[in-house]
C-alpha cells in the first residue's frame, strides 16, 4: 500500500533517538488493558464545526487545518478562548467554532477570492474572545495562501483538489504537501529528511468526519495516515508512560522552556509519538481491536482534555506546523 512515507522516515529517528524513548511494554500492557474495555472511536463534532453537505464544507476543512496550530499562551498572557452557544472553548474547539460563527455572521470565509486578500484586522474580528490567537500573522499567511492556491488552481474550490485524487487520502497529503507551502511539514535530523505532515494527514480525516466517510469525505485508503505529530498527544502518552523524555529533554519540557522548530529534540517527541501510536494500533489488532492509527489519535487527544494523573507539561515549539 502506498502511504505518505512518514512512518518510514520516522523509523530511523526513533531507533537512534537521544532525547526520548518508547516504553514498549507499557505499551503492551496498555493494550492487554484498551482491548479488554475497548478504546471507543470519538464521533465528529458537528456542534462546532460547520457543515453543509457540499463544496463550501470542503473549503472550511481547508481553511480550518491552514490554521489548525499553536494555541498555548506566551507566559504571562491569558489562554485564548472564544463563547460560542453558551459554551467557552479554547485551543482547536474555539478555531473551529470561531470560523463557523464567522460565516454564520455572513463572512465570506470561504470565498478564494476573499481569502486570498484576508487582513490581519479580518482574523481579528473573526477570532475575537478573550485573549488573544497566537502567531495571527501567520495565520494570515496561511488563510491567504490557501484562497491563492484555489484561486489559481481550483477555480476557488478545494472539492476540485479532493476529486482529483480519485478517493485517495495519500495522494491528497501528497497535493497539500506538494501544493501549499503552509502544509509542507518536513524536518531534518542528523541530515535525515523526516515526513512527519501533521496538517496534510489531518485533512482527509476531518473530512473523512465531516461528511461521514461520503462524498467529499470517502477515502479508501484512511489506514495508510498515521497520528497527527503535535504537543498534546505527546503529553499524553509520557503521562500514560510510555513516552520517557531523557533527564535534559524532560527539566525543559517541565520548566516549560521552548524548544526550537526542528531541533534534535522536538523531532525526537514527534517521530516518538507517531511510532508510539503505531505500535498501539498493532498491539490492539494483536488482541483482536482493529482501531486505525487517525482513529487512535482522536482518542488519546480526548483523554487529554482533561488533567491526567502524572501529567506534565507539554512541549513547547512556536510551529505553525501543530
């Protein structure tokens, strides 16, 4: 089967990692454990989400995922969060929520043309609440290349992208990848190139959920994504112990220091967690629970919306990749 080549460049950076290691019999201790009360599969949420069953829904995942990253505060500065049908969200809840207001009020969201002139007083509007989103500017980026690419490319419709990749969700990876620089999610280690495409992988999934496996959102190949690399899961899995972060790596996670995009370290959490994942996902099928690795990934970050019993800080990286 064909796949985005991330679990195959992660390998490597996993076997001779420095900083970070898989417990893998805390990992199958866990899946003795999920298999006997088996991991439920999160629904969509489609209180937050917009959707109309057609080619502006495809545009909102596209525009969602561009800006589907960083939402932990600088020290000192307010959590950003939104009010939205009497609930306070934050993080990628009150994103998603944020841009369904927004065209609930009449914005022209979806419209290419729009977009690709978007200001940052625009997203302003759009993300009001309290505090502030991070890296606004680079959201702006993002919004502005994606109207751009569907301008020039698409005649302003992401569902033209989508069906040109004939119901693959590699090859639609590989488009965002290819096609939209903002997606283009590689690293470096020890000269190694690492695929690891957090928000390329995403994508087909959320519209995967979105449209419920139809349409737009049918996809034969889901099984060949992988998790989504990002700071939350990570968190997650060294609370569940099976991340273990070297004596270094883990007194700047805890002090909350920042960790620089595509330093040895920050590979290391993220190529960890994607092979964590995976090996969860074959302990499982071992014991007889076929979970797919995506549907995993929505597990694992619904367990972290809530404290965790030895958990620590998550990782922090100024990324607009997650």
């Amino acid at each position: 089967m064909k796949t985005p080549g991330v679990l195959e460049s992660t390998r490597p950076v996993v076997d001779g990692a420095e900083h970070v290691q898989i417990d893998r019999s805390r990992v199958q201790a866990l899946c003795r454990e999920w298999a006997q009360n088996p991991v439920p599969i999160p629904p969509w949420d489609d209180s937050v989400h917009f959707s109309d069953g057609g080619p502006a829904t495809a545009n909102y995942v596209l525009l969602l995922d561009a800006l589907n990253f960083s939402f932990w505060p600088d020290p000192g500065q307010p959590r950003w969060t939104i009010d939205y049908q009497g609930r306070t969200l934050g993080g990628y809840l009150a994103l998603a929520a944020s841009l369904k207001r927004g065209i609930e009020e009449g914005l022209p969201l979806l419209d290419a043309n729009w977009l690709a002139r978007v200001t940052p007083e625009h997203l302003l509007h759009v993300f009001r609440g309290e505090g502030r989103i991070p890296m606004l500017e680079r959201r702006v980026a993002n919004a502005r290349e994606a109207g751009q690419v569907l301008k020039s490319r698409y005649g302003g419709s992401f569902a033209r992208a989508i069906e040109s990749c004939q119901g693959s969700a590699v090859r639609l990876v590989e488009l965002l990848e290819r096609e939209f620089s903002s997606f283009c999610d590689v690293a470096t280690w020890k000269g190694r190139t690492v695929r690891i495409l957090k928000r390329a992988q995403i994508t087909p999934v959320d519209l995967y959920g979105t449209f419920g496996g139809a349409g737009l959102g049918h996809f034969s190949d889901l099984e060949a994504l992988t998790a989504f690399a990002d700071y939350k899961i990570p968190q997650v899995l060294r609370a569940l112990g099976i991340l273990e972060y070297g004596p270094s790596l883990a007194e700047r996670v805890d002090r909350m220091d920042l960790l620089e995009p595509g330093s040895p370290e920050e590979v290391e959490i993220r190529a960890a967690m994607v092979w964590a994942v995976e090996w969860i996902r074959q302990g499982l099928q071992a014991e007889g629970l076929s979970r797919r690795a995506f549907e995993l990934d929505w597990f694992l970050w619904n367990l972290g919306q809530e404290p965790l019993p030895e958990q620590k800080p998550y990782h922090r990286t100024r990324t607009w990749f997650y």
